[in-house]
C-alpha cells in the first residue's frame, strides 16, 4: 500500500468530519458567537484571560498532543495499520472530537469551571470527589511520564567507569539547551504581545526567527552535561514555576510558539510521504486478533489514546482553554479541530512504521520517538535532491517531540493544581473562600508543590513503570467525560445522544483492559515471575479502585445521561 494514498483518504475522511459532523455539532449544541465568554466575564490577568484564536490554537493543540499520538500508533502497529487507521478515524470523528469539544463548551457555558464542577451540578458531590481523585491521579501520572520522558531526551551518558561519554551525550545536551533557550524566548514574546501589544503577525515572525537563533544556537553551544535525576529536578523546579505564574507569562506563549515547531513537524511528515510515494507493503494490513501486547480488543483502544480519545483533553479544554477562549465560535476549530490534525498526525505515524517495518519488527528500532524520527526523515531523505538533510531533520523531529511533552507537562501541572484545589472545596465554594486547613491546602504555591514533589518523585522510576497505569485511568477519564458532557447537555435540554455509544464503549474497553490488568498479575504473583512486585502491586491496586469506580458510574449513567441530577433522583424516589 502507497502511503501517500493513505495519508490523503484520511486527511479526505477527517476534513469531511470537520465539514459535516463538527459543524453539525455547534448548531445543534447551540454555540453562540455574541455571547460573552468566561475568559472576558471573569478577567483576573492570571488564569481567566481572553486569547487569539491562533495563540490558542497553538496552546490547546500543543498541550493535547505531547508524545501521545506517536507513542500510540507505534505501540498498536502491531495489530497491522488497518485496525489502527481505522480506529483513528472513527474515533477522532465520533469519540474524540465529540469528547474535546463537549467539554470545552459545557466549560464555557458553566465560567470556565472543570469537568469535576460540572458533575458536581449534574450527578452530585460524591461523583465529583470520585472524578477529581481520579483526574488527579491521571494527572499525576501525566506529571511523571512526561517528566521522566523529557528528562530522557537531556540526560547525559556516562561510560561504564562512570566518565562523561561527551560524544554520546551532544545530541542531548543540544536538544536541553534549545528547551532551556525556548523559554526565555516565550517570556520575551508574551511579554511584546501582552505588554508592548506588538501585533500578533510581527510578533510571530520574530518568534519564527527567533526559533531558528536558538536551534542554531543550540546545536553550536550546549554546554550542559547533566545526569537524569539532576534533569528530573530543574523540570520540576521549572514546572512549579510555569503553573503559577500568569498564563500570558509563559504558558500561552510558550505554547503558541511550540505549535510551530509541531506545525513544522507535520509539514516535514507530509513532505516526505507525499513527496517519497514510498511503499509500506511490508508492514501487514492485519496480524491477528493477538499480538505480543495482547488482544485486539481492549489493546488498541487503550495503547491509540491521544490519537482517538483520550480523557486527558478534556482536562484541558475544562481547565486552561475553557478559561482562555476569546468567542465560542472558536470552540470547534480549537477543540474539535486539534483533535482531527492530531488525528493526521497518527496516521502519519503509522505511514512511519511501515516504513521501518523491517527494523521495528526486528526490534533493531522500537522507541516512538526513534521510529516516527528515522521513518520520517528516511522519508524526506529519498526525496530527490534531498538525500543529505536526514541526520539534520531527524534531530529537529527528536527535538519538536520533546518540546511538546514539555509543553504537555507544564499544562498537566497547572491542571494538576487546579484540580487538587478543587478537591477540598464545597460546592460552591472558592479559593478565597476556604478556611482553617482547606486555606493551606488550596494555596495555589502548596498545591504545586505537593503535585510537583509527587509526580517527579514518581518519574524518577521511569516512565516505562508508569505509561501501564496511565493508559487505563486516562481511558476511565474519557468515559467519564463523555458521561459528563451528556449529562448536562440533558439537563440543559440539548441533543446529547451522541454520547451513548462512546461513553459505554470507552466504559467497556476500560474496564475489560483492567480486569486484564489484574488478571496478568496475579498470574505473575502465583507463578512467582513478577518482574518489578512493587509495581505489580501498585497497578493491582489500582486498577482495583479503578473498576470500582467504573461500576459506581455505570449505576448512575442512565440517569446521568438523561440530564437528571442526584436530587432529582432521590425526590422520584420518596414519591
């Protein structure tokens, strides 16, 4: 099969969602360009500031994508590229864009509040305390993964008497000193677009050009050779940082600028596969209903999470783009449109893999980030004329991927405080309210620290030990945001069917891979051939809690989905 035809009938089939489905959606929901927006009702210059749609775009569409939509694919090739093309299409068309947007407006349409508020008005306190233990828990595993991640793409390598291998450690070394770089560079133009009100368009080229200074820079100067853990701090240090300060700080330009850099990378993904015509007739249409990971189902709807649903979304669309969003007309293309190119993003993903099927099935090459870099500047490289930019586009790639885990990481912090602080509030009440040890415990500077010293601690362990746990509770997410969304679309007497299907498959798929989960390890535990028993007791655990909370929602889905509140059930009942 030609990639090239495979990468256009999907971006074909996933512009016609958009066109048709997407659009469908903000008419019957209801959106409505003259009304005010959270972000200019509730103006505070920290969190609730009103955005570009492009800056935005930028800070929405890099949060959500992070290494998810290459890691997936990659790890789910080897069901073959049909199941997971196809998977990345209906579910971005009817599962993840539906999930992304619904809850970026019902945010919107509640003053930018989370999910978990949102569920606190539909289904009650305790089903709200359930989800923000969880979207914390996911949170911090968030926190972990990337860090560990990020701080794997800067770490230095030492030879086997302990001595710097300098040699082996520059590409490193340079990918840090570009990250570090980057940041002054987003201070430097939030600071002209915010303070200066420099226009966007000027700005943005100097960005543009800035980006180019530094990589340059980067690659020439990179004078910092650190161990792993030493990373792990100065991240942790950084992301305490970024998830305190004003969002036209660092975050919205921070974010705005990385799209470039992802923007870039797909522009590079679709040149060399169009370009190149390349043939990925080796990777197979189809391996089977088992593979190595497991079975076909619940695997591939677990392993492609960010490029079809993924529960992590709709914590930011909840928790940071809800709050910045200038118009609701901007909802769908920022919401339901990142969630589509994310989708373009996979496919070309799998196009990567069938290009290195050879070496990725051999095991020579199975790191993501390794197999969508070499496959993609492999790609370019056969390209006429171009065969000598391949060691250059394959750093830029690795750089652009570590880039966005970064900007995904400094997002999941800040969500991760929002949501800690929520956690021991009443209804109703906020921050400003909270007294005695709630006071202490709201502190947006003492919920940093406690997410901050909790996720980076745990991503000191790795990220390999983590990503099983992270997949199932992020997947338990989406359920529960689709479940959300319907809910109070019901209650606001608005179409919400839409929701049935993917909210009980998401339930189905989440609970069959934990009892999975749980089933392998104890396995593992009777035969005594429990790799890392820690951790194997640690995922047991939860993913113990975790289908105990899937039960809890499946009680109260029909209801929930009906648009009825905990109350009303109860009065039906006395009656």
């Amino acid at each position: 099969m030609n990639a090239a035809l495979i990468l256009l009938v999907g971006i074909v089939i996933l512009a016609c969602g958009y066109i048709f489905y997407g659009r469908w959606l903000a008419r019957v929901w209801g959106v409505d360009p003259t009304r005010k927006t959270p972000a200019e009702e509730q103006y505070d210059g920290v969190d609730y500031v009103p955005a570009k749609p492009a800056v935005l775009m930028g800070h929405h569409f890099s949060s959500i994508a992070g290494a998810g939509p290459i890691t997936g694919p990659v790890q789910a090739a080897v069901f073959g590229w049909v199941p997971v093309m196809l998977w990345i299409l209906i579910g971005g068309i009817f599962f993840g864009g539906v999930h992304d947007f619904g809850a970026l407006f019902a945010s919107v349409r509640n003053k930018g509040q989370s999910i978990g508020e949102i569920i606190a008005d539909t289904m009650g306190r305790r089903m709200k305390q359930m989800f923000l233990v969880f979207a914390y828990l996911t949170l911090l595993l968030v926190v972990a993964a990337f860090s560990s991640m990020v701080a794997g793409t800067f770490k230095a390598t030492y030879t086997e008497t302990g001595a710097l291998d300098v040699a082996a450690s520059a590409a490193n070394a340079s990918t840090a000193m570009i990250s570090l770089l980057f940041i002054v560079l987003a201070i430097l133009f939030g600071f002209c677009v915010y303070r200066r009100n420099t226009p966007l368009l000027a700005s943005s080229i100097i960005g543009i050009i800035g980006i180019v200074v530094i990589v340059l820079l980067g690659l020439n100067f990179h004078p910092l050779y650190l161990p792993n853990n030493t990373w792990m701090i100065v991240i942790g240090i950084y992301i305490a940082v970024a998830s305190v300060v004003p969002v036209w700080i660092l975050l919205q330009p921070r974010d705005y600028l990385s799209s470039f850099l992802l923007y870039f990378m797909m522009i590079v993904a679709v040149i060399g596969i169009f370009g190149s015509h390349v043939s990925i007739g080796a990777m197979p249409a189809f391996t089977g209903f088992k593979a190595s990971s497991g079975y076909l189902f619940p695997t591939l709807f677990v392993t492609v999470a960010c490029g079809a649903i993924s529960g992590f979304h709709s914590l930011v669309s909840s928790g940071t783009t809800s709050k910045q969003l200038d118009n609701e007309k901007h909802a769908l293309p920022i919401a339901y449109g990142s969630m589509l190119i994310e989708c373009v993003l996979g496919i070309c993903t799998i196009c990567a893999v069938g290009f290195m099927w050879d070496k990725f099935s051999s095991g020579d090459v199975t790191n993501p980030m390794q197999v969508f870099s070499i496959g993609i500047a492999s790609m370019v490289a056969t390209i006429p004329g171009l065969s000598g930019v391949q060691n250059v586009l394959q750093t830029m790639l690795i750089l652009a991927i570590s880039v966005f885990c970064l900007t995904s990481l400094d997002t999941a912090t800040r969500l991760a405080r929002y949501t800690f602080q929520e956690m021991w509030l009443d209804p109703g009440e906020t921050v400003k309210d909270a007294k005695g040890y709630k006071k202490i415990l709201t502190n947006p500077y003492v919920a940093t620290a406690i997410t901050v010293v909790l996720g980076v601690g745990l991503g000191m362990t790795g990220y390999l030990k983590i990503w099983p746990l992270f997949g199932a509770s992020n997947q338990l997410l989406a359920a529960v945001g689709l479940l959300a969304v319907a809910a109070w679309l019901g209650k606001e007497g608005k179409e919400n069917k839409m929701f049935y299907i993917p909210m009980v498959f998401m339930m189905v798929v989440t609970v069959t891979a934990l009892v999975q989960t749980i089933m392998g390890n104890l396995a593992d535990f009777a035969s005594g051939t429990a790799a890392d028993p820690f951790w194997d007791v640690c995922r047991t655990i939860i993913a113990a809690v975790l289908i105990v909370l899937s039960i809890v929602l499946a009680k109260d889905k029909k209801a929930a989905a009906a648009g009825r509140t905990t109350q009303a059930r109860e009065a039906q009942q006395q009656e």
